[in-house]
C-alpha cells in the first residue's frame, strides 16, 4: 500500500464513516467494504482504516498474527458486520435481478444510498432498466466514445452492426457500473472461476471457448498451437479480458458465433433482438422460432439509437 494512502488515512478525522456493506466469499470471509459514501475498501484497506479509527463501530483483534474486524459492543444489531454482509455471488445476481437481491437489507441500504446520489438530474438523463435508474447516461456515452475506434474495428473485423454491439455494452456497463468498484476487487479473488468481466461483461469460458473455436485469439504468439490453446485457463484468459480493447473484440466474437451458430434455423443478421437476448443468456440450442425477452427488446429498441447516436 503507497505511503501517500497511509498518510491520508492518518489526516483524516476520526471515526466518522459507517460501513454499510460487506462483500464475502462462500466461507463468509469478509474481502471487500463499502462505507456510507460508497468508497470501497480492500480487507488490508480497511483493516489500516479501522487502526486509524476512521470508521464508526468497528475494532481490530490480533489473534496468532492474524487481524479482524469486529463490531463494538453499542453498535446497532442492523449495523453489525454480519448483518451488513452478502456473498459475492448474490452481488453479482444484481447484474440481471436487481429486484431479487433487494429484499436482502444489506444491499437495500446501499442500492438506496446509490439510487440517492443519482437524484441529482431529470429522469429522462438516466438509464432505466427494470424500472430502476442504473446511471446516467452521459456516463455511459464517455465509456462508449472513450472505446469508440474499438468498437468500430471489433465490427469490422467480425462482420457484425457496431451500433448493436454498442447497444449491447450499454446494457452491459449500465447494469454493472453501480458496483464496479467492489466488482473489481472480488474478481481479483475469484479469477479461477466463471465470471463475467469489463465492459462487455463476458464471461472467462465464453472468452475461452471462442479462442478455442478460432474466433478470436488476444495473443496468436503465446496461444500459437492448438496444444496451448487447449490448455488455456481462466487465469489466463482474466488477464485479456480486463483490457477494453480485447473484452470488446470478444464481445463482438461472441455476437459473429451466435450469428453462425443459429444461421442453419434464422438469419439473426435481420433478428438483433435476438442477438442482443442470447448475448448475455445461458446456451441455448439453436431452433427456427427464438423469441427475444424485454433486456433484447430493450437494447433494441432503446439503446441501439443511443449507440448510433453517440457513436456517430
């Protein structure tokens, strides 16, 4: 940790800051905080906040070596850390059943402190999804101008619309962003498992399947052998897909694989909502009649003028 982080946490008033969400692994270990102005924290992080008394109820105890955090006596039972606690996988089911994950209280409190510091605009600048403000729109028009070059060659180069794969990374960044922070921290954690992961939220066995299948490869000179290619891991593939450049090119695989795959039953070059349902769905066996779902219907209908609107 850099001295300059060290020294800011020393300066800053003590015992002022209320955790209000805890993220954990399957074993209920605590690995990423979250306080009332929603400034995420590694463990280490907070371990050195808690010693320098900057949150509000809440100790360290040493035992063989090893620090934890523990609730003060006084706190408030709803505040005590484990009831402000939620796995990592609950967090990540957010992404597609916000509704879901809001009947649990821990998240409740953040999403609304979150929802609070988004009642800044009219409602028409920001993105709703599920009935529920995600972001504003201009801050997902600078990730996707910010990527714009990419985007257009990932098109190019797989044959496919740039505004339905913008439209797509709308969707992806709108419903992620609200806790990329904390996603961030938990991936590094969790990089041996199937996750979905940047700005086109795609998953480390899509990315690996579409190398393997020849769609698109992020590193031929490393990955240069069917052998190699075989034995790529998750591990490996994390390390691509955190780069813009490369989680976009996968997005953009991923939509040209479903376009092939389904191209013996329809023609989902005339079908994007289709596309746009299948992209972000568990595998489905290709059939003559796919019906899309309302998030399909929505980049559709929705984001795609955004994307061709801000990508122009």
């Amino acid at each position: 940790m850099s001295e300059c982080y060290i020294i800011g946490f020393k300066n800053m008033q003590k015992g002022v800051v209320k955790i209000i969400l805890i993220a954990t692994d399957t074993k209920k270990k605590s690995l990423v905080f979250v306080d009332e102005n929603l400034k995420v924290y590694s463990l280490q992080e907070a371990i050195l906040a808690t010693q320098n008394n900057l949150f509000k109820n809440i100790y360290t105890v040493n035992r063989s070596g090893n620090i934890y955090l523990r609730s003060t006596r006084n706190t408030p039972v709803s505040e005590k850390l484990d009831k402000i606690s939620i796995s990592y996988y609950q967090l990540f089911y957010s992404f597609n059943d916000i509704s879901k994950i809001l009947s649990i209280p821990a998240f409740k409190k953040y999403w609304d402190k979150y929802q609070q510091d988004l009642f800044q605009e009219e409602l028409e600048n920001y993105i709703i999804i599920e009935g529920h403000r995600r972001v504003a729109k201009i801050t997902v028009k600078n990730k996707l101008i910010e990527n714009k070059d990419i985007i257009f060659s990932a098109a190019n180069r797989f044959d496919i619309d740039p505004y339905l794969l913008g439209a797509i990374l709308i969707d992806e960044i709108a419903r992620a962003i609200f806790i990329e922070g904390i996603a961030d921290m938990l991936f590094v954690q969790f990089v041996g498992r199937n996750t979905s992961i940047g700005i086109g939220q795609v998953t480390t066995d899509v990315a690996i399947d579409l190398v393997i299948y020849d769609y698109y490869n992020p590193d031929p000179n490393k990955f240069s052998s069917k052998e190699k290619i075989k034995k790529i891991t998750r591990r490996e593939i994390y390390e691509y897909l955190k780069q813009p450049k490369h989680n976009i090119f996968f997005a953009g695989a991923h939509m040209r694989s479903l376009i092939d795959e389904w191209n013996k039953f329809v023609d989902l070059n005339k079908r994007p909502e289709i596309i746009a349902t299948l992209y972000s769905r568990e595998y489905k066996k290709p059939h003559s009649n796919p019906q899309p779902n309302d998030r399909g219907s929505q980049i559709v209908n929705e984001f795609y003028s955004l994307a061709k609107e801000w990508l122009k």
